[in-house]
C-alpha cells in the first residue's frame, strides 16, 4: 500500500473534516440540519441563537458557526436586524440544485470508482445495512441517514475535497425537498431507488468508471422529473 493509502486509512476523515463524527461542531451542525430537514424547524421560521444553545445543550458558538455554515449552503437567511429564519424550500432554487448535482456528481461518481478503497465501497454499502427495517417502518429518518451516509462515503471516495465540499450542500438541499416528495412513494418505489444506489457501489467496485457516472446521472435525470412534476403540482 502506497504512502498516501496508509495516511487515509489512519485518517479516513482527514479531508472531510467538517463532517467527522468526533467534532462538536459538526455534531451541532447536523442536529440543525437534519431538523430544518425533517420540518421540525419550518421553513421561515425565526432561528434564536438562546434557544438553539438550550435545545441543543451546545455552546454559542458552535450554534452560530453552524448558522454561518447553513447561511453558505442556503439553508438558513440571516439579515442584519432582522435575525436568522429557516429559508423557505424554493423549487426554483431545488432544480437549480439538481442541475449543479448532474454536472458535479457523476464526476464525482467516476473519480471514485478510479479511487475508492477497499474500506470506501465497504462504507458506500454499510449505508444501506438497515435499509429493508427502515423501508418496512416508514422510517424516514433512518432513510434520509442512509442516504446521506451514502453521499459522504461516496464524496470521501472521490479524493478530491473541495469537489466535495461543493457536492454536499447541493444534496443537502436536495434531500429536504425529497423528504417533502417522499410521502408519495411506495415502500417498493423506495427499495428500488436503495437497489440503484447499491448498482452504484458495485460499479464503483468493480472500478467501472463510466459506468458509474452513467448510473449516477440516470438516478438525478430521474430526480429531476420528480422535481418538475412537483413544481406543475399545485
């Protein structure tokens, strides 16, 4: 094993440090993220820094370095004298989100099916350990978790981290959208759409990089007709 590979497998999150597990911050950040995803915080609703460091049991400035970090992905507004609201789920700005996605992440996609370690395809698929209990429980939590465990790994794959510090928030933004659309999908609809995340990490695996960023970008042409479909929606 090269050098830069025993550095990663000491280190896995090196270059996502941001979404380690082991870090305050990141812990207080997701918290909020996962509740403006969910709705438990709605949309325009007003964000109290008090009150956020009470629910939370965090400190003042882990909570306002989570909001600054919400406030880049756009996920939360903060106005001078106005305070921090939740933004409101746009469907302009969630197809604008999926357009940017299908750029960057079949790219993302290939480039970790020409790096992907052994330990990476191993997390890419443990995403997706739980996914027949949480489909069968209506679980929309454990869903959401799977898939965004599936996008970290993948993104810590591709070996390149600004890409990913620029992939995740688009499916953050996404995912808060497809919680909405969701509702609407059978449990069958939702294990068909685990069995082509998991088509992915076998492509990756198999160090198929075409047919890794063909996969992806079939998954968000799908999304995307979702997201139209929504919009003509009253």
């Amino acid at each position: 094993m090269s050098p830069q590979s025993n550095a990663h497998a000491a280190s896995p999150w090196s270059p996502f440090e941001d979404w380690s597990p082991t870090l305050l911050k990141a812990k207080v950040y997701e918290q909020i993220l996962l509740d403006i995803i969910f709705g438990e915080l709605p949309p325009s609703s007003r964000l109290d820094e008090a009150a956020l460091v009470k629910r939370y049991g965090a400190g003042l400035a882990g909570v306002r370095d989570a909001l600054a970090r919400l406030a880049l992905e756009g996920l939360v507004v903060r106005r001078a004298r106005a305070g921090t609201t939740v933004a409101p789920i746009d469907l302009v700005d969630v197809r604008q989100a999926i357009d940017a996605r299908r750029l960057i992440e079949p790219h993302c996609a290939a480039l970790a099916a020409a790096h992907a370690l052994p330990e990476d395809v191993a997390a890419m698929r443990a995403a997706f350990a739980d996914a027949d209990r949480a489909i069968k429980a209506r679980d929309i939590r454990a869903i959401v978790d799977m898939d965004q465990r599936f996008h970290v790994a993948m993104a810590q794959a591709c070996r390149n981290a600004t890409l990913a510090r620029i992939l995740i928030p688009l499916q953050h933004k996404a995912t808060r959208f497809w919680v909405y659309s969701m509702k609407e999908d059978t449990p069958a609809e939702q294990m068909a759409e685990v069995r082509r995340h998991l088509r992915i990490v076998d492509l990756i695996a198999a160090h198929d990089v075409e047919g890794a960023r063909a996969a992806v970008v079939s998954i968000l042409t799908e999304f995307t007709q979702i997201a139209k479909r929504a919009a003509s929606t009253p």
